[in-house]
C-alpha cells in the first residue's frame, strides 16, 4: 500500500500553530492541533516517502481528509497520472482516485476534428479519458496542416477520424460522417454519449439547436465551442438550464451564425485556446458549478461569464451584449452632448438597461471584474443624466477608500462575503481583529477615511434639521432619550458575549422559508405572486462562490419585472431577509403601471422600505419571533446614532473619535462597550459614515412606520392583504400619504417603537441567549 498525501506538500502551508489546504489565508482547510510541529513533519515525509512514519499522526491526516491510498498493483498507474488526479484532490473531500476513476469512464462524444476538436481531444486523452467517440466526415486538406493539431502532411487525403485515431488510443470508435437532422437520432442512441462537444461548422445554426433539444431525452451534457475575430466562447448546457438556452437562441437566431463556427476560418491559436478553454470548462464541472457561458476577449485578454439560468435573460431584449459595452458608453457620452430631447429618452432606456443587466451580472460574479468596471463606469453616467451624481473629486476618494479596502482583504487572504465567519472562530480572532485595527489605523487609510468624513458633515451640515426636512421629525433625538438597558451585563466577559452573540438557530432550507412566509402572510394575491415568480426564474438565492453577499431587489419600469439577488442563509434570519426582498419584488409588482423611470428615482427609498417590513412584521410575529425584528432594527438603529453624534460634533472627527463616541454610546444606554469589541454592535459601517445617503436612517424610519400600521391591523384584525389594499390605493408615494391612511401619530408611534427596543434589549438581546448559552455549559 501506498500511503499519499493529497494535493503534495506544495499546496500546504504552515503558519505559526496552524496549517492550510491549499496554501492561502482562508482556504477550504484550517488545521488547529497542538501536535502541529509533529503533524507537519508527518506530510514532509509521507511526501518524500509514499509512506507513514508515525500511524497515530497519519491517522489525524487521514480524519482531516488530507491523505489517500494507493494499491501496489495500482502504483504505475497513479504515477503516470497523479498531476491530474492531485489536481482533483485540491477541491473536496472525496477520495480523488475513485473521484478521477468516476471521471475518466465517462464516454465522450466529440462532432468535429477541425481548429477545436482536434486539440480537445489531444487533451482529453492526456487527462486520461479512454472512452472518446469522434464524428467527422472530412478529410485532412493541406490548409489544415498549420492551422489544426495533430495532423501532418503524410496525413493529407485521409480522413480526419482514421488519422487521429492511428495516433490516440483512447479513441475507441469513429464516425466518418457529418451529423445532422437525419442521422442524429440514431447516432446519439447508438453512442449513448455522457458527454458531448460540438465542435463542427454549422452554418444554421440547426446541429446546435438539436443537441440543445435532445439533451434531456439522452441525458448528456453539452459544452458549444466557437470564436470570432475578438473572442473565444463556450456554453455549458444542462438539465438545468436547457429550456433557457432554447429560448435564448430562438429568441436570437443571429447568435448561432455570430458566435459559432459558421465556416472555417480557425487559426492554430484560437483552435488551442479554444479547446483548452471548452475542456478548463469541463474538468471545473466535476468539483464546482460552472458559468453557463464563458468568454475570451482577445483585446482585453480577459475571461467574463454569464450566468443565464440564474438571471433568465430569456426576459430582456437581447440586443444588448456586454462584451461591446466600453464603445458604447463612448457613444452614449458623445450622444448625450448633441442630441435632441426626444433622442435623449431612448439613449436614457439604453443607458438604464447597460446599467441593470451589467450590475445584475457582476453581482452573480462578484469575481468578473470587467463587469464590476463596466457597473461602476454606467452608474457615473446614469446619475449625471439625473442630476443626482456624487460630485467627482467625493467619488474618487470613495473609489479609494474601496481599494484600499479590497486590497487589505485580498492580501490577507480574507473574502469580505466571508469576513464574519471569523467572528465564530474565538481562538483566532484576537490576531485577526488586531491585523484589521492596524489596518484601518493606519495613515493611507485614514487620511483617505477622515478627508471623506469631513466632506460628509459639510454636505449634511445640520442633522437635526435634515432629518426634520425629509422625514418631519428628529427621531433619533427622540429615541435616544428613552433607551436603557437595565439588567446586569458585568458578569459576562467578551467571550460569552461573542458566543451567544452567534448562537445559531434551528436550519431552515430555502423551500420551508418559501412556505413558512407564504402561511405567514396567507394572501391569494401575495401566495399567485410568489409562485409565478419562482417559476418565472426570477429570484436567484442560491448560496455559491463568487456571488454577492449583498440582498436586494432590482426594478426595470421598462420591462415591468423585477429581479432578487441574495445569497439565502439556511436560518430564521435568512427567512427574514427572504420575505424583506420578496415584499419589496410584491410591492413593484402592485404599482408597475405607475412606475416610469422618472417617477421611479423621486420615490423615497423608506417607501418601499415600509412594505419590505411590514413583511418582515407578519413572518416574525407568525413564528413568535418579533426579537428577532427589533434585533434587526436596533442594529441599524445603533449605525444611525453613532453617525448622528458624529455629525453634531462642532470639531473635526476622525477614526479615533468615532470609536469613542461608539463607546460613550454603549455605555450611556447600559451596554459595556468592552464587551461589544467582538460583536456586529460594534463593527463600523465605514461605508455609511462616508456616505451622503441617508440609507441607515431610511430603515429605521420605516421601522418604526411599519410598526404602527402592523399594530394598526392588529387593532382592526385586518389581513395583509385587507392592509396591502389600503396602501396601493394611495393617490401618491409618499410618507404623508401613508401616515393619512393609517391615521399615525408620529409621537405616540415613537413611545411604541421605543418601549418595542427597551423590551428587546431587557429580555432577549442579553437574558434569552444568555440562558441559551450557559444551558449547554
């Protein structure tokens, strides 16, 4: 036997006492052990050796999945294929021998030996496939020699299968035909391909259509190659996403002529390029969901993908394609200086539609930074249509600030979606948390932080009386006053508070939170909405790598349709996040006849807010759960009073005075500040406090707003939908029009929302988790 260790020492890294798989900061495996000197000893020399030197050490590498063995009689065989089946092992857990030996028994179909498919096959075989099936009715030309692999001048004359397959083993049987509509039934019964590579010309685009069509009836995948003159594609069609693709090319017949081989012109280079890319695809399938379609820019030398089944492009209008999109906006600025007013709407509509699809597709790809790029360069330019721009020399320092921001997290090997998942890891923490003070501490963070600071407190200038300008009261001021913690914390030490501040509760998956929402708001209008927008495709919260951490809701008045982004966590909270963007899509939906694009950006964000929670209201109160609102609600009550004192302060503020002020806060209203260095109550909202919006203040407001109208229909035992009614029959969208309707008293609204808080912090935010945690002690 030979004992192996997974991925070779050259992906494992020692790091003071701990070790990590691959070798970067938050890789798929953290090693803790006191015996780490010991255990790193052990791979050194399993490495080197193929064998163990001390079992009871082995065996802590064999139950953290770190080594896997290998028969004597199996040993020629893994040697002369262990790169691949290392590479294999870097992804999961899963044993990688029976994991490559799964892979490589599956039966390939590839339908032309031309620029691409010759290569691919070449690297399929190198990779270990031996079940390859080719189709080809050419012959080897001599134009070919130079421009497609594997094939030589003694070659020429010969059919294209024959020569390849005198040179590949693992080429087991040939077609020496073209398949088409009246032969592909057959061929793919006979073949019963699991995989399949179009790699032919097909100048009508009819071969690809089949294969689409087929897929489920013979139950393959299927990758599609092709290249232009600026670029490389592959598409990557499945069960899941078949219907998609269908109509997404039906929809745009002039994409099959455009992106695919419609006549050759291949060069070696793209033939390489492209196989590799298709078969990159491929071997990345078998460890990780994989984008529907990738794309090489030549120009920019750059790899971008779209994810078609997530954002159901079927939708939109297909004109638009993102890779063009840098010339357009160059065109758009140039058009925006001389056009007419009646020129002016429809290049607006363009501008609006670059800027929602490109931010719906980077927020799917938060790693594609062309689009990330393309998103931030549109939202400059839509804002300047609308007068509503940060002025320039405010966002660049922003843009900074963001970039010093990203670059500490890259560097530390530290994924921002992924940041809190150190607040669970208590022995680790301490390093990590100092690491990040000296990062925002330090000078080019600060000087960028306090210059962006001091701009915001000229831009609002007097907080008390803005928010008496845009919402007709100081309510900060007013809760402030009444909030006291009043039990004991001073038992507690920083620990116990970080612990049962986490606590997790009971899993909930995404098809529950669907039905618990559903029974909690029991309305006929809301229950149809909901299922028609599911299956529409429309709401993408499905939890993966690479995708936003952000939740949100996104309004096209020209399509009149909606999309929700957000990553789904499998708890209560992740319910109540759920049911906010389902009520804000269920709320566009109620007005989208009244909602053109100008109308749409004069509407107040605390509007819309108001719907998403009095959602939140009815599913928290149907579960006995209303802490967990006003959890919620504190949390971003306590980022809107840390601001608001940071505005009232006649000097200049800085880092070091905000995180005073946090303190002096915490302990005015009960809470040791000490205690909260570890928790999300005192994790600055950097972004906000730089910020010229009010988006922190906007939720609390319509928290409280929210609160009134539930306690309302509680009073009256209304429905949600007898409620909804009475909001979408509003003459205007406005907050006055909704306090009208529900006859709200403001002062009476803010005793409530505040005895609500008191009531939260005195008996759940401490004493509920605290008789939770010291249970289980």
């Amino acid at each position: 036997m030979k004992y192996i260790l997974k991925s070779g020492r050259g992906f494992v890294k020692r790091e003071k006492d701990i070790i990590m798989y691959p070798a970067c900061k938050g890789g798929e495996k953290v090693i803790h052990s006191p015996c780490i000197k010991e255990l790193w000893e052990e791979m050194k020399y399993l490495d080197k050796n193929f064998s163990y030197n001390n079992i009871d050490i082995y065996n802590l590498l064999k139950e953290s999945s770190l080594v896997f063995e290998i028969n004597e009689d199996e040993w020629d065989d893994y040697q002369r294929l262990s790169r691949n089946i290392q590479f294999l092992s870097l992804h999961n857990d899963i044993e990688p021998n029976l994991q490559y030996k799964s892979i490589i028994d599956k039966k390939i179909l590839i339908i032309g030996l031309g620029t691409v498919g010759a290569p691919l096959v070449y690297e399929l075989d190198k990779f270990g496939f031996k079940n390859i099936v080719v189709i080809d009715g050419d012959s080897v030309e001599l134009k070919n020699i130079t421009a497609q692999l594997g094939y030589s001048i003694s070659d020429v004359g010969q059919l294209k299968t024959k020569a390849l397959r005198e040179k590949i083993s693992s080429i087991k049987e040939t077609i020496d035909d073209y398949l088409s509509v009246d032969n592909i039934e057959k061929n793919l019964y006979d073949i019963k391909p699991d995989i399949i590579f179009c790699c032919a010309d097909d100048s009508t685009g009819n071969l690809i259509k089949l294969l689409i069509s087929k897929l489920p009836k013979y139950n393959y995948t299927l990758f599609l190659t092709g290249y232009s003159q600026e670029e490389l594609i592959v598409y990557h069609i499945t069960k899941e996403n078949q219907q998609v693709f269908l109509s997404y090319f039906n929809e745009q017949p002039y994409l099959l002529k455009t992106q695919f081989i419609s006549h050759n012109t291949g060069t070696i280079a793209k033939g390489l390029m492209s196989a590799s890319l298709a078969f990159n695809t491929l071997i990345k399938s078998f460890y990780l969901k994989v984008d529907d379609i990738l794309f090489f820019n030549f120009r920019l030398n750059t790899i971008y993908t779209q994810n078609l089944r997530y954002l159901n492009l079927n939708e939109f209008e297909k004109r638009y394609i993102f890779r063009n999109i840098e010339q357009e906006i160059l065109k758009i600025e140039y058009i925006l200086q001389h056009a007419t007013d009646f020129d002016k709407e429809e290049i607006i509509k363009r501008v609006f539609e670059f800027n929602y699809y490109t931010y719906l597709t980077f927020c799917t790809d938060i790693t594609n930074q062309n689009y990330k790029y393309l998103n931030n360069h549109l939202d400059l330019l839509f804002n300047r249509i609308y007068g509503d721009a940060i002025e320039d020399h405010f966002r660049s320092e922003i843009l900074k600030l963001e970039t010093l921001k990203a670059d500490y997290y890259k560097t530390n090997g530290i994924p921002i979606v992924n940041y809190s998942k150190f607040r669970h890891n208590i022995p680790i923490f301490d390093d990590i948390l100092l690491d990040y003070k000296n990062f925002i501490f330090s000078p080019k963070f600060k000087d960028v932080y306090n210059s962006l600071l001091d701009k915001r407190k000229i831009f609002i200038e007097n907080i008390s009386r803005q928010l008496k300008t845009r919402y007709g009261f100081d309510f900060i001021e007013l809760i402030s006053k009444n909030l006291k913690v009043s039990i004991n914390t001073k038992n507690l030490d920083k620990y116990d508070f970080l612990e049962f501040e986490f606590l997790e509760s009971e899993k909930i998956v995404a098809t529950d939170a669907f039905e618990l929402i559903l029974r909690a708001i029991d309305d006929k209008e809301f229950f149809n909405f909901v299922e028609n927008y599911r299956n529409n495709g429309f709401i993408d919260c499905e939890k993966r790598a690479g995708k936003t951490h952000k939740n949100f809701t996104l309004y096209n008045p020209y399509t009149k349709t909606s999309k929700i982004i957000m990553t789904y966590q499998e708890n209560f909270m992740g319910v109540m996040r759920l049911s906010h963007e389902l009520m804000h899509a269920y709320s566009y939906d109620l007005f989208k006849e009244r909602l053109h694009l100008d109308e749409l950006y004069k509407i107040p964000k605390s509007f819309w807010e108001i719907f998403a929670k009095l959602g939140e209201l009815f599913v928290a109160d149907s579960q006995e759960k209303l802490s967990v609102f006003f959890r919620k609600s504190f949390y971003q009550y306590v980022f809107c009073q840390i601001d608001y004192n940071v505005l009232i302060l006649s000097k200049n503020s800085s880092i070091e005075d905000i995180l005073k002020i946090k303190s002096e806060f915490f302990n005015s209203i009960g809470l040791l500040s000490e205690l909260l260095e570890y928790t999300q109550y005192n994790f600055i909202d950097y972004s906000m406090l730089y910020s010229k919006h009010f988006y922190a203040y906007d939720a609390v407001f319509s928290d409280i707003i929210a609160l009134g109208i539930y306690k309302y229909s509680k009073k009256l035992n209304y429905s949600f939908g007898e409620i909804i009614s009475i909001i979408a029959s509003i003459s205007t969208f406005t907050i006055d029009s909704i306090k009208d309707e529900f006859n709200i008293e403001i002062e009476s609204l803010i005793e409530s929302y505040v005895s609500e808080i008191n009531n939260f912090l005195n008996n759940y935010f401490l004493e509920e988790m605290k008789d939770e945690y010291f249970k289980g002690k």
